[in-house]
C-alpha cells in the first residue's frame, strides 16, 4: 500500500512558522536572518503588511525591536557598493582567452548562416 503524501501546510500555517523564525531570530539579535526574513515577508505580503508586522512584533519583544531599529548605523540593510575598478587597462585572463577560443569567430558564423 502506498503511504499517502504529506499534506501542505496551509498558508496560515506558513505564515505562523515565518513569523515565529522571525521572533526567534529577533530574540537571537541574528541580523542576517531577520533581514532575510523580512524580505521575505515583504515578498509574500506585500510592503503594506510590514507596517503590521513590525507592530505586531513591537508589541510581542519591544526590547528585541528596540535593538533592531537602533542598529541602523551598525550594518546597512543594503550591502554596500563595490568599489569601483581603475581606469587602467584590463589585464587579459589566460583561462579566459582559453575558454574564447571555443567559440567560433565571426567568419564561422557566417559560413554556418
């Protein structure tokens, strides 16, 4: 007999567990994984739903969203920029001229049209 499949969990259900990994992350003042989750969030609710979240989890730890709304100056929620490159030459990659030399140059092309 074949065991029957797991059902999957409805979405009150996933939204309870994404709520309750974002408490837990905020307990565990872990930045990454709240700004992970946030997004998320966002992504699935919408921005309008964050202001209720952020409430709702106001009021569940203040002391917890107190630490996150004062870290602004500590970590950015945005990576920051990469620097950008010289205005110096390019050094040619020999891997790179290697990798080129399989593709067929425009004559080939030409002759393959």
């Amino acid at each position: 007999m074949t065991p029957r499949p797991v059902p999957t969990p409805s979405p009150q259900a996933r939204r309870q567990a994404h709520l309750g990994a974002l408490r837990e992350a905020l307990a565990q003042r872990d930045p990454l994984a709240v700004e992970r989750l946030l997004g998320q969030w966002v992504h699935r609710h919408g921005h309008p739903a964050l202001e209720a979240l952020l409430l709702d989890l106001q009021q569940a730890d203040s002391a917890a969203m107190a630490w996150w709304q004062g870290r602004d100056g500590e970590a950015p929620m945005v990576p920051a920029a990469a620097p950008q490159p010289s205005p110096a030459a390019p050094q040619a990659n020999p891997e790179l001229a290697r990798l080129r030399s399989w593709l067929p140059d425009r004559v080939e092309r030409r002759r393959a049209a």
